[in-house]
C-alpha cells in the first residue's frame, strides 16, 4: 500500500516468547525456502476477485468507519459487470464525483470467490498465492485494520454471527479468542490450496492500523486512563473541561484514518509488540499443535521501511520458529517518490530479516526497455541496470524475489503500455492526470504486454501475476487496477463512460482467451523447464541497434537461451556469434508470435516485438 487517499517470517516460538534457540542451524535460517525459486505468484486483491457467497455481502453498517466516512443514501452493492466510470444511481445523487464515490463501492469479494475458482488458478499454473489484507476492516483495501485476529467477517458465511463472536471476546487476550465462520472458511482455503501443492502468503500490516481498531478505540474513549495509551503516537490529549477536541496522534504519512504504532529503536514498543507475535502464531500454526501445515506460508509486510529493522529481525524469529520453511517478503520500495528514488533493499535481505521484497526496481527498468518511446533504454543500458540490481543481493535472494510488472499499487501492465512514457507509478492515472488514456489496449499494445510477460517468465526471480493481467484487464493506478476481475462466465457491460465526462472510445469488456492462453504457456514454459528457476544467468547479446536482448539460464546439465527482440522490425541472430560454450543441439520449446523461425541449428529469425525460448543439453 502506499495510497490511502487514492484508494485512500530460527527459532521455536514459545509461550514465554523466546527469541532465540541454540539448536536451530544459524546458516539455514538465513537461507530462503528452496520453494520459493520454483514459485509462479498470483496476487489477490480479495474484496475484487469473486462474488462466491452473495449472503454475506457488505451492508451499509459494514462500511462506517472507512475513508470517506459519509454514509450514502440508498448505498447498495455495485454490480460485479457493470461500466467501471459509470456513476450508479446513489453516486450520482451524492453529486461528489468518481474518485469520492468508488471508494465507497463494495462488489462482494470473499472467501468462498477464491474456493471456487482454485481450478482456474491451478489450469493457469500458479504455485502461490499472495492475498491483499484480509483481517477485519470497515474498507475495501483492508489496510486499516479493526483487528487481526480475525477474517473480515464480509468474507465469510455468517457476517452476523462473527460480529457476535467478535463482541464476546477480549481482544488483547489471546485466550479469549475463538475461531469465527470466515476463520474457519479461510483456513479450508488454506487446506485447499495445500492440498493441491500450493503456498499461501497474505498481507501483514503492522506499522499501523485503523481508527476502528479495539486498542485504537478504547484509547480515544478513554484517553489517558487507556490501558492502551502506549500502544500509539499521542501528540495531544483531548481536554474533557473544552468543548474542542484536542486529542490529537500520529497517522502514517499524515493520514489521520491510519494510526501508526509507537515505536523504539528496537521497532513495535511492549504491547503491539506482544499482540503481533500472537498474530503470527495464530494464521501460522492454528491449532497450536507445533504442525504449521494447516497455517499460512508466510507473510508480505506492508511499507516495511517504516518499521525499525531490529523488529523484523525479531519477527523472523518468530516466523521461522514457527515454520522453518516460511517465506518473508517485504515492500520496500520508493525511498524518496517525488525523486523517483527507489530503496536498494539489501539492508532487509542480509538473511536476518526478509527472504525477499516486491521487485518494483526490475518492475520499471522493464517498462523503460519495453513500453517506453522518448524516454526507453536501450538493451545495453538495460542489460546494466538489471545487473546493478543483481549484484545489490545476494544470488540466493535473487532468485526468490517476488518479479512483478504491476500490483494492486501501480496501473494496470497493459495501461502502462498505453501511457507511454509515464514515469513509473508517477501520475499512472486519470485522478491526477487528466491525459491519462483509460482505453483498452489494442493489438500492438497486447503484442508488448506478451514480450514483457515472457521476460518476466524467463529472468532470476519469481513472477508473481496479478489477478486478471492474464483475463485482459486494464485500468489506471489506485483505484482503477482495482476493478473487478473480469470472468468468462460473466457478461460485462461495455465501459464507455469516462471519470470526467471526456470522450473515450466505447470498449468492449470481454474475457480474453487468447492472452489466457498465453500467460498459461509461458508460465508452464517456467515450470517445465527447471534452469529458468534455478539456473544461472549470463548475458549473451545486448544489442542496442537491433534491440536484442539474450540471456541463458544454465543448469549443470541443461542451458536455456532467451531471445527477446525489442524493435518494430524483424532480425537474424546467428547463435554461433553468441557467447555461449559448446553443448548438444538446440530444440526450440517457445516462440512468442507467428514470424519467428528456428532452422533447427544455429539460425533464429525473430519477428518485431517477439522472442523464442531455446534448449540444450550440456555434457
């Protein structure tokens, strides 16, 4: 998250809290899990992905408590299908506008979405799930959290009888806490995705909460007499004996609806401190029994950078000890974002720490190579870039970071390809630039998206997809990548409307096949072949005036070739002029689009905007 105003994981966890444990291998602490090299990632923004239980739908009281913080009149779920831009009936009364409305629109997302639609991320080939926040929150984004040590009741069967439950417990003690029927629901999801050879990640948000959160609550009701007034950044208190209110505290980045947490030198201070290290247990290792198989398999941790280092340390403490196989990513990302300066995030990747980060660094060097016109770079300054970026971390966390092109934090792949020359994540869409071009992307533009998505297939990393890049959907940055996602079991509306009345062209909505089709080849194209998940890389052409970009990936017994080019014109590349040792013949196992030959030996043609993956043995 890094816009609430746009929108808006080695040492055996104890009961008296232990960090440390002679007993546990120091080197294989610091180490990643070995799954998480053969990962294919899809991100799940769990309110957008599917409507699977209509029962449970947000209600108007569901809502209170979120940015905007204005109850509409005659508010009512938005329709999954319907034009995106199109104001409803009760925005429209409200008379405030698009970007004010759509943050009060929910569309039903849950649980039960995800159940049944396992299949389908299973055919696309996916091996791991992250899931946006999913704990208790009166928002869509869920990143202002009321608690979490529960589901978010609206993504569960029996919203009404979890709010009973949650109103009979006492949320700062652990004891009290029982499992609630959307608990339960997500840990069969959890089962589930297990059960089919999958991992599961989901959001952990500890540098701050909500404004509804049980601790944040009891310390406005009562102020300094709160058992919680450490808990939290209090500037000022309110003074009972004036009618103003002067209570006043520290929200992050400024923004009141997300009080952050006190903090020492050492991160999270005695209190939130103990109640996170709970949390971590609880969805780890939920029934307590010592066996994490029926907990999650990690965590992403959400704006990383602004918890104190020795905290996290502390926190895979807690993680690995719990399950040694765990996985802890990180967002750490724009360092400065006026500059657009962003964090070379080895501090948190030394092996004490994270396991990886989302790779939004790789994630814009792409785009100046692939998308960009008058502000693009050229397959030698590219190929620099990504070796920078290589040598920043270490080779093992290299291959474990998490490779994607957009997230639920960025424009949607395809609508960067067509802004071109956006800065990445600057002014990436119509609510603070009004030339942003909101259109669906046309057939060249879809011919990019292919390239870049078989670079992203095919680098040292793991790709992580997300939701519904795959389907076609397009959209600007927060919240129009937010969408729900489009399904072929569904008739869309066309979207046509434009958020402020400008003209646009009339877009058909419709579930695409084809590129389906391909996201699932080149994903099964990783996974059949095992040196693009674990073997090295070597550049062997970096070709600025032809726009050729090669690399192999090598095993110690079988080599990988990928050849990308880049320009709007065919080209030749003989493989005898490459820098590459002697091996068995090549067999071609990919080609990206129609024109782009292998004789067979030494020879590849290569059509504009297209690559051809390559194979050999190696004596």
């Amino acid at each position: 998250m890094h816009s609430l105003l746009l929108v808006f994981l080695f040492l055996p966890f104890s009961c008296a809290g232990s960090d440390s444990n002679p007993s546990v291998d120091k080197d294989l602490f610091s180490l990643p899990p070995a799954w998480a090299r053969d990962a294919v990632w899809y991100q799940i923004f769990p309110e957008r992905f599917r409507n699977g239980d209509p029962r449970n739908d947000p209600t108007i009281a569901d809502i209170k408590g979120a940015w905007p913080h204005q109850v509409p009149q005659d508010w009512n779920i938005s329709s999954w299908t319907s034009d995106w831009f199109k104001l409803q009936p009760w925005e429209v009364r409200e008379g405030r506008g698009f970007y004010y409305s759509v943050q009060q629109r929910r569309y039903g997302g849950d649980i039960q979405g995800v159940l049944d639609r396992l299949d389908y991320l299973q055919n696309l080939g996916i091996t791991a799930v992250y899931f946006n926040p999913l704990f208790q929150s009166p928002s869509l984004h869920k990143y202002d959290a009321s608690m979490y040590h529960h589901i978010d009741r609206n993504f569960g069967p029996d919203p009404e009888g979890d709010a009973a439950i949650m109103r009979a417990e006492n949320p700062a003690d652990p004891a009290s806490w029982r499992w609630t029927s959307a608990d339960t629901l997500f840990l069969r999801l959890v089962r589930e995705i297990h059960r089919r050879g999958m991992k599961v990640i989901i959001d952990g948000v500890f540098n701050h909460v909500g404004t509804t959160f049980w601790a944040f609550r009891d310390l406005v009701q009562n102020q300094e007499r709160s058992p919680y007034r450490d808990w939290f950044v209090v500037n000022s208190w309110d003074n009972p004996s004036t009618p103003a209110d002067e209570f006043d505290y520290k929200g992050w980045e400024g923004i009141k609806d997300l009080p952050i947490f006190r903090q020492d030198a050492n991160g999270a201070v005695s209190g939130p401190r103990e109640h996170i290290q709970a949390i971590v247990r609880r969805w780890m290792d939920p029934d307590g029994d010592g066996n994490p198989t029926d907990g999650i398999d990690g965590w992403r941790l959400d704006v990383a950078e602004k918890v104190a280092l020795p905290f996290w340390n502390v926190f895979r403490r807690w993680v690995r000890g719990i399950n040694p196989d765990a996985y802890i990513t990180g967002e750490v990302w724009w360092k400065n974002w006026a500059a657009g300066e962003m964090y070379n995030a080895a501090t948190w990747l030394r092996g004490d720490a994270f396991d990886a980060v989302m790779n939004y660094r790789v994630a814009r060097e792409a785009c100046h190579f692939f998308k960009d016109r008058e502000k693009k770079i050229s397959a030698e300054e590219f190929d620099r870039r990504l070796a920078g970026i290589r040598g920043d971390y270490r080779p093992e966390t290299d291959f474990v970071l998490m490779n994607l092109l957009d997230s639920h934090d960025t424009d949607r792949l395809s609508s960067m390809i067509v802004n071109v020359d956006n800065d990445y994540d600057h002014h990436a869409g119509t609510s603070d630039n009004r030339n942003y071009d909101v259109r669906k992307p046309n057939a060249a533009e879809l011919r990019i998206q292919r390239l870049m998505v078989l670079f992203q297939m095919t680098y040292v990393g793991a790709p992580m997809v997300y939701y519904g890049d795959e389907a076609g959907m397009w959209g600007g940055d927060d919240p129009d990548e937010r969408k729900p996602m489009l399904w072929d079991d569904m008739k869309f509306d066309v979207e046509a409307s434009h958020p402020f009345g400008l003209q646009r062209p009339a877009d058909e909505n419709v579930f695409n096949q084809e590129l389906f089709r391909y996201y699932r080849s080149v994903i099964s194209l990783r996974r059949s072949l095992p040196a693009l998940a674990r073997g090295d890389f070597h550049t062997v052409i970096a070709d600025s005036g032809m726009e050729v970009f090669g690399y192999a990936r090598s095993t110690d017994s079988t080599q990988v070739l990928v050849l990308l080019n880049n320009d709007d014109a065919a080209h030749s590349i003989s493989l005898g002029k490459l820098n590459l040792s002697g091996g068995s013949p090549w067999t071609s196992e990919f080609i990206s689009e129609q024109g782009t030959t292998f004789d067979g030996k030494t020879l590849v043609a290569l059509a504009p905007k297209s690559g051809m993956v390559l194979e050999r043995q190696i004596p």
